[in-house]
C-alpha cells in the first residue's frame, strides 16, 4: 500500500523518513546504503543538487560504488550536463561489467541530449542482451521516452507490467518517464499497477 500522494507526485513516506535516514546514517558511521536512501529521497522529490552532493560523498568513501555512478550520471543528465553525466554512466557500466541495468542509462543520457544514433545502438544491444539474460523492461523504456518514440516506450512499459518489473513501483516519482506523463496511456498504466492518477489525488 503506498502512502498519500502530494501534487509531486511525491509518496508522503518519503516526506516522512528523512530525518529517520538522517538519524540513521549518524548511527551507521555514514553507511554507503542509507546515504543512496538519502539520495532516493532527493531525487524523488527533485532536489537534484542535493543528491549530488550526498553521491559525492559517497564516492569520497568508497569509488567503486557503481550505484553512485548511476545516481551521478542520471542526475548531471537531469541538469544539462552532458559530457559529466556519460562520463559517470559510461564508469557504472564498466564497474558492472555491462549489467544492462547501468547500459540502459547509457542510451538515456545520449538519447536526452538528443544523440539518437548512440542511443540506438544500446537500445539494441539491450535487446540482444535480453535474449539471453533477463533486462528489465522498465528502465529500457526510458531510451524511446527520451528521444520522443512514445509508442515505443509505452510497449515497453506494457512488457514491463508483463514482466512484473519492481521499477514500476517508481513511475509517480521517476524523471525516466517525465516525457510521457502527458499522454493518456501513462494514466491507464498507473491504473493498471494500481498507482494513483493526477485526478484521483
């Protein structure tokens, strides 16, 4: 059951635990997984520069965090950095060795800056990964939602309640699907997986 709902879109949970995260991470000695609790927060509810610094102090403790190099690169895309944003995806690729999670993010952030061809290339390459290993459908979605392929996207978003994917569980919050909240169909989706719609908050 999710909480209410403000005008955000923002799951009033979230709005409820920050100082609860913040405690935690105090008592944890500042743990690398309650910070990116910390940076779920800021992103859920725009604050873009605040996650980057709370990802930047985790890169301080531990560089290898692929996590935080999705977070970072996500959100330098978020503020028209581009250079600084394929930088950071293109380093959570390589720490995951391709985990297509993290390759997914390297066809969105071309694909927002309008680089059509490269986001392309992964998207298919995402395909060819998925006939041999599960590639969630949900994060791939976000390659056509940026380059302005609704109806590719919303296919995508269709396999992905298929598929059951947990990333559905972010649509009222995820900047991914920004370029699609505008369309009907994105209000039939959150029906479907039992979300509220802007007319029912």
């Amino acid at each position: 059951m999710i909480g209410r709902v403000d005008q955000r879109g923002i799951d009033s949970r979230h709005l409820n635990v920050r100082a609860l995260l913040t405690g935690r991470l105090l008592k944890r000695g500042e743990s690398l997984v309650v910070r990116s609790e910390l940076v779920d927060l800021a992103d859920y509810e725009r604050r873009y520069d605040d996650a980057i610094a709370q990802i930047k102090k985790s890169l301080e403790m531990d560089p290898t965090f692929v996590v935080s190099h999705w977070y970072l690169g996500l959100f330098y895309q978020l503020k028209g950095m581009e250079q600084e944003a394929l930088r950071e995806v293109e380093e959570a690729v390589r720490l995951s060795d391709g985990d297509p999670l993290y390759l997914a993010a390297l066809g969105r952030v071309p694909a927002a800056f309008g680089r059509a061809a490269e986001a392309e290339a992964t998207l298919a390459r995402l395909d060819q990964m998925g006939s041999a290993r599960y590639v969630s459908s949900y994060y791939v979605a976000a390659i056509p939602a940026a380059l302005g392929h609704r109806d590719q996207a919303f296919a995508r978003l269709d396999r992905a309640v298929e598929e059951r994917s947990h990333g559905l569980a972010l649509l009222l919050v995820d900047p991914g699907v920004d370029p699609l909240r505008s369309d009907p169909r994105f209000d039939d989706l959150l029906r479907r997986v039992g979300l509220p719609t802007k007319r029912s908050l």
